[in-house]
C-alpha cells in the first residue's frame, strides 16, 4: 500500500466533519507565510483558487490538500500530519472563528516509505 503524504489526527478528523456539514465540499491550501504564517488553510472547495504551480498531496476525509510547489520542493520528503490546536490564527481559514486553528506535524520520510510515495494528484 503506497505511503501516504498528508495523514489527519483524529480531532482534525472530527472539525473536517464539523466543518462539512456547515459549509459543505472542504479544500486546503498550506500556506507558504505572509500575513496568515504558515499554517493550513481550510475553505469552501472552489473558494481558493488553485494555480498551475500548486500540487496535490493527496485527500483527507473526501477534501484535496494543496500546497505551492516552490514550497512542495523542501517539504517533498516530509510526511504532512494534519491536526487542531486552540488559538485565533490569523488567516481567512473557515476554523478560525470556532476558535481552533489547523496545524501541521511533520517527519521526515524514511528511504523506504520514499520509494513507495502515493503519487501527487492532478489538480480539478
């Protein structure tokens, strides 16, 4: 079974959920900085809109998971987890109001898990 590169924690799991049944298809975009840092950024699926330059890691819980591929090339051997912390972020991700805030936890691909990557999907 390929090695996945984007993993969700189960409380992530359940505000995807939450989510989803108050706003619908869900989309995220990692952010690459600025003024909403670096963190995930969740939205109504369409909201952000992707560029040619964005890649997607994979799906969690039926929603894409985008990030910019300049910023793909330093995290490509790093397995993204996905997960809640409380806090007011400060970004336009649709969590923030609810008081929570998605965050990422990395590590860092083994030379065997490298060889068995899930491949990258297309984008929509």
């Amino acid at each position: 079974m390929p090695v996945k590169r984007i993993l969700v924690t189960e409380k992530a799991k359940e505000l995807i959920h939450r989510l989803q049944s108050a706003h619908g298809d869900l989309m995220f975009h990692q952010s690459g900085g600025c003024c909403d840092g670096s963190q995930p950024m969740c939205f109504t699926k369409g909201e952000f809109l992707i560029g040619s330059n964005d890649v997607c890691l994979g799906e969690i819980e039926g929603c894409r998971f985008y990030m910019a591929s300049d910023q793909f090339s330093y995290w490509q051997h790093t397995q993204l987890i996905l997960d809640i912390t409380p806090g007011r972020g400060s970004s336009f991700s649709l969590e923030i109001p609810l008081g929570l805030r998605f965050l990422i936890h990395s590590k860092l691909f083994s030379e065997e898990e490298l060889l068995d990557l899930e491949p990258l999907l297309l984008p929509d």
